[in-house]
C-alpha cells in the first residue's frame, strides 16, 4: 500500500468521504418554504445500512491501491453502483421515518453529502467502464441496469417520503405533459436545425465564400444569450402573425412554442454546420481523387465516401446540439413554451427548491442519456476501418 | 492505344502544357518524367479527364475521349496515384471491388476477381481481403490500389508518381512487382515519375517533359546516348552516365556466339552492367554467356562493355 494504483478513484472517494463527514445528508424542514436542518447519514441510517455502507466505501478504496494492471475494474463499477442505490434507499428510508402525520407540511430533501455522494459514485462507474475498454454497447447496457434500478427503487415506493418525490406525486399529471412538451420543442428545434443545417455545412465545404459569410452569421447568432433571444423574437413574431393569418392558423405566436423552436434551431445551426463542414472538408483529397478516377459520379462520390466519411464528425455535432438544445429549452418557459423549465420557472417564483429540482434533475438526466445514445451511435457509425 | 495530339491546357492563361503530342502503342509502358510544373501530372489526368483540356485531341484504343462521359471514360482506364486514396470504410476486398461493382458484375464473378488480383499482388486472400486500409503497410497499400486499378481489367493503367512516397526498400520491391504484373498482363502503361532511373529501369519509352512541352521522347538508350538538351542532361544526372547506359543495354546484344569462356555463365537477357559487376566480382575480363534454354552459347569480354 505505497502508490495508489488509481487515483481517480481515490480522489472521488476522498471527495465522497469528506462530504459525508461535513454535510447533511438529507435536510428536514417543517414546511417546504423554509430551509432545513442538515442531519449528517450516520444519524439517518439504520445500522445494518451503515454498515453495508461501510464496506462498500472499503472494497473501493483498497481497490484505489492496487497496482494498476491488477484493479478489478468490474468489481469497482458493481460496488459503485451498490453504493449509488444504497445512498438512495437510506435517503428513502430516513424520509419515510421523518414523517410527521400531525406536519404534512415537514419536508425531507435530499441534502448536498447525498448528492455529491451520487455524483462520485456516477464518476467511478464511468471511470471503471472506460478502463475496462468496454465496447459502446456494453457501456448502454451498464447505463440501463443501473438507472433501471433507480427506477425500480423509485416504483417501489420506498423513495416517495422525499421532498422531491412528493413535490413530483402534486405534480403528476402535469409532469407528464411537460416531459412530453420538452421532448417535443427539443425534437422540433432539432430536425429542421439537421435538415438546414447539414445542406448548408456540405455547400460551406465546397465554397470559401459561402463558408465565410455562414460562419459569421451564426458566430453572431450563438453569442447572444437566449434569454434575450427569446425576447427579442416576441414583436417580429407578433407582427408576423398579425400580418399573415395563415402562420396565425398553424401557431404562430409573439410567445408559446414558436418563438422558442425558432430560437432553439437558431443555436442548433452553428454546431451541426460547423461539424458537417469541418466532417467534409476533413475527407483526405487523395480518396476523392481516387473515387472520381476510378470513375464514380459526383453524387456517387459525395454519397458513399464523403457522406460515410464525414459521418462520425456530423454525429459529434448533433450530439452536442441535442445536449444543448435539451438544456436551452429549459429557458424557453420563460416565453411560455412550457418544457421541464416550467417547474423551474415556477420554483423559483414560490422559492420551492424541491419544485425547481423537479425540473432541474429530469432535464439533466435527460440530457445525459441523449448524450450516451447519441456516443454510441458515434461508435458504432465510426467503428470500422478508422485509426481511432 | 493512347494518343495525345497537339493537346494544351491553359490556367488563368499560362500554358501548363503546351501542345503535348505522344503516342503510347498497345502493351507499351511510357514513363512521364520532368520536374515538378513540368506539366506530366496535368497531361496525364487529362487523359482520364480528372483535368479537362484548352485544345487538343485524346484518343484512347482510337475513340476520341470528348464523346464518352467522364465516368464511363474512366471506368474503362486503370488509376493509380501517389497518396493510394484507398477508401478508408472499405475493406480491401470492397476497395478492390470499386469499379466491377459500379459496372453491377454479378458478386460472384467480382469475388472470383478480388481473389486473382490478390494472388497477382502476392498479398494472402485469407489474410488481407477483410482487412482496412489502416491496417496495412504503405507497400501493402500500393499493392491494393494497383489491384484497385486492375479489377475491371482495363486495357489502360495511367499511374501518378505511383511509387513516389514509398521507402528505396519497398520501392525496389514494387519495381519488380510493376515488371511482374506488366509481364502478366501487358497492360498499356503511362505513368508519371520524377525519378530518371525509376523511368529508364521501367519505361520502353520516355517522355521528357518541361515547361509544358515534351522535350525528348525516345527509348532509353536513346535518352542516355543522345541527351536532347541540357535539362535532359541534368535529369539523367551525369555522374554515372556510363553506368546507366550499360544498365539499358543487354548481354545478348554484345556477346559473341560460340567463344568459349571459363566459369559460370551469365544469362543473355542480364544487362551489361550485372556482366561488368560480375567481371569485377571474379576478377576476369571474360565471362561465358547462356541463352534461354541455359544452354553456354559464347562470351563477353570486358573490352565489349566498353564498345
């Protein structure tokens, strides 16, 4: 024991550690107005827990000091994961515990040692798969046990005492349609960036003139920030709409939906243009003398070797342009767009922490999954017969 | 099988080739040499319309290139340039296959072909044809785009400085294979080089290029005897010109039938420069001389090298 073998892992745990000793690890409040008393985890788990805790806490940092050929990567990510459901369950239990049935109004929320006890584990998981040199489909496989073991314990029902899940159970029918309404701006903001944008990306490869101008413009266009986007577009809307009763007939509003996917797809532009053409500019122009010299068509040429070629690099583009249009559509409720960012807007207007994190965690996670399909699409599309 | 006629190419009105006429005959291999904005890469790809020409006529096995369309033109034309441009999302077998499968050969015929092409090359079917172009050698890439270039069995391979990025190692290897596979095939070669003893060692004829213009077009010892001027002088570089001519020249057309001589024998179809390494090698002024049966069939002597 002289080197630590992995010092990612012993830097997390050391991290994790410290938090449960200095924070609470879930915060009990008389009503959900008022922020609460800080009740480190020692005090809230049963000892069995604890002690399952602890172990789980000594099986990763002996594994920190092993040598590092000889880390057992699974053995970390299982025992991460472990831990990641155990810290759950006893935030769960603490919750059912602390209730109150002459206080309805008594609130158990998650407290900050939790969370960055969540995160830490989250990061060792990842850590141990990208280690393990796990394939792309492995890697979907490790994200869908472990969140459908959150959501187990959340259906189960031994999570619903928290704050956050009761904030959830008031808003339950609402929640839904949000979702819904969230994933609907993201998707329609993110086909027509898509279908102008690659076009547009694949004619900035072939023309320097053109490349220059469209770069310039969405440069602009993503340096201002989208809280002033979206009201910038609330009177050209309006007197749009006004003008021509026919966009007035399909929507077509100063605010709601058509203000924000008009400036969500505005934010979508640069990165899947730049990435299309930075994809096809990148093809070597050796392989594309050769195709026209062995005598392929200029559609053939474009369609199976730079399309194929560029294809990993234009991925990488919609892949953050989902993350970010995700993310982005949050502040779209400013404008009445509805979306996740409803309850966010509306938390922050009660002062509800558990609202606002209720629009906050989902959107997160949302974003974090588009961005785990959309790598190992990446993967897969870029899998065969490149160097990397 | 490949005449050019007063054909010329104008950029942003200078004349990178300037009324270029050469002829290049059936199973004949004609090497494109001059330095670089000479002008040969140019005039080759006008022939397989990569670049279209000002003026001129290109007639490929007789047929003016203007009436066909660029891509029928080039399917029928082998390709093959200096940086490979193999497609890197193909296996070998798919990169070789490019151009039967744009002509739709039925899959078994194209697999039946991938697999002789192969063997041509001398690169394992087993091992290779799965494999992508990352995974292979630089000579083992080249390999693949003459194979590339030969699938469709075109009559034509034009090649641009084919060679030209490969170590001497491997570029001495891929000498022999061109002289393999033009003996296999009697293709109609034209390739571009800027290397005069890659040319003289390869081509039957030479074309010097410079400025846009052929300056001389001859057979190698007529390049080597006769320098037509002081460029194509310099390009041959002088320092061993005497070498150089003995390397053109054969045995055969020097020895003397029926002489006797003591030793091994040295084949007629060795050039006069192996017989002066050999000489010097046993110290001896003569050598005996075995035609192709193997049979001794007379001698060389020292003072014939030098005739």
């Amino acid at each position: 024991m002289n080197v630590p073998g992995n010092k990612v892992l012993l830097l997390l745990w050391l991290v994790g550690a410290a938090a449960i000793c200095l924070t609470g690890f879930v915060t009990h409040a008389p009503n959900r107005l008022v922020s609460g008393e800080p009740l480190p985890l020692w005090t809230v788990a049963g000892p069995a827990a604890l002690g399952l805790f602890a172990a789980l806490g000594a099986v990763l940092i002996v594994a920190a000091f092993l040598a590092p050929n000889r880390t057992p990567h699974f053995a970390v990510g299982v025992a991460a994961a472990m831990l990641l459901l155990l810290a759950l369950a006893i935030a769960g239990e603490a919750a059912t515990a602390l209730l109150v049935p002459d206080h309805p109004a008594a609130r158990t929320s998650l407290g900050p040692a939790f969370w960055i006890v969540e995160l830490a584990a989250t990061l060792i998981i990842v850590d141990a798969v990208q280690r393990r040199r796990t394939g792309p489909l492995m890697r979907l496989l490790v994200a869908l046990v472990v969140s459908g073991a959150v959501g187990l314990l959340m259906v189960s029902g031994r999570l619903d005492a928290l704050s956050i899940l009761r904030e959830f159970a008031t808003h339950r029918d609402t929640f839904a349609v949000e979702f819904g309404r969230h994933c609907l701006l993201v998707l329609a903001a993110l086909v027509p960036a898509v279908v102008i944008g690659a076009p547009l990306g694949v004619a900035a490869a072939r023309r320097a003139g053109l490349r220059q101008g469209v770069f310039a413009v969405l440069n602009v266009v993503q340096t201002i920030p989208s809280v002033a986007v979206f009201g910038l577009l609330i009177a050209p809307l309006s007197a749009l709409a006004a003008r021509v009763p026919a966009l007035a007939a399909l929507g077509v509003q100063g605010i709601g939906a058509a203000p924000a996917i008009f400036a969500l797809i505005m934010y979508a532009l640069l990165p899947v243009v730049r990435n299309t053409e930075a994809g096809i500019s990148g093809v070597d122009p050796a392989v594309v003398d050769a195709a026209n010299g062995m005598g392929f068509t200029p559609r053939q040429v474009f369609w199976r070797v730079e399309v194929p070629l560029a294809m990993p690099v234009v991925l990488a583009g919609v892949r953050v342009v989902l993350v970010q249009t995700i993310g982005l559509a949050a502040v779209a409720a400013l404008i009445g767009a509805g979306g996740l960012g409803a309850f966010i807007f509306q938390g922050l207007g009660q002062y509800a922490v558990d609202l606002i994190l209720l629009g906050a965690v989902p959107t997160i996670l949302l974003a974090l999954a588009a961005d785990l399909v959309m790598r190992t699409a990446i993967d897969l599309a870029g899998g065969t017969g490149r160097t990397s | 099988m490949i005449e050019l006629s007063n054909v010329v190419k104008t950029y942003a009105g200078r004349r990178i080739v300037d009324g270029v006429s050469l002829t290049v005959k059936r199973g004949e291999v004609c090497a494109l040499i001059g330095s670089s904005g000479s002008g040969k890469s140019t005039t080759l790809k006008m022939i397989n319309r990569l670049v279209e020409m000002t003026s001129g006529t290109i007639r490929v096995g007789g047929e003016d290139i203007e009436r066909l369309p660029p891509e029928m033109l080039r399917r029928r034309i082998g390709y093959v340039i200096q940086s490979v441009g193999l497609f890197p999302h193909w296996t070998v077998e798919e990169n070789i296959a490019t151009v039967p499968r744009l002509l739709n050969w039925p899959q078994p015929r194209i697999a039946e072909r991938v697999r002789e092409l192969l063997g041509l090359l001398r690169l394992d079917a087993r091992e290779y044809a799965g494999k992508y172009p990352h995974q292979l050698s630089g000579g083992q890439q080249q390999r693949v785009g003459v194979a590339r270039a030969l699938a469709a069995d075109p009559d034509i391979l034009l090649m641009d400085e084919p060679f030209g990025a490969l170590d001497p190692i491997t570029r001495g290897e891929m000498h022999a294979e061109f002289a393999h596979i033009h003996e296999t095939t009697k293709k109609t070669i034209l390739f571009v080089t800027h290397d005069m003893d890659e040319a003289l060692e390869l081509a039957d004829e030479l074309a010097v290029m410079e400025h846009g213009r052929i300056v001389q077009f001859g057979s190698p010892r007529q390049i080597l005897d006769r320098p037509a001027t002081e460029f194509v002088h310099d390009l041959i570089g002088m320092s061993q010109i005497g070498l150089k001519r003995l390397a053109v020249q054969r045995v055969a057309e020097r020895m003397r039938p029926g002489e006797p001589a003591p030793g091994d024998a040295i084949d007629a179809s060795a050039t006069l420069k192996d017989a002066l390494s050999r000489m010097i090698e046993r110290h001896t002024d003569r050598l005996a001389v075995r035609d192709e049966a193997g049979r001794v069939a007379g001698a060389i002597r020292l003072a014939d090298l030098v005739a």
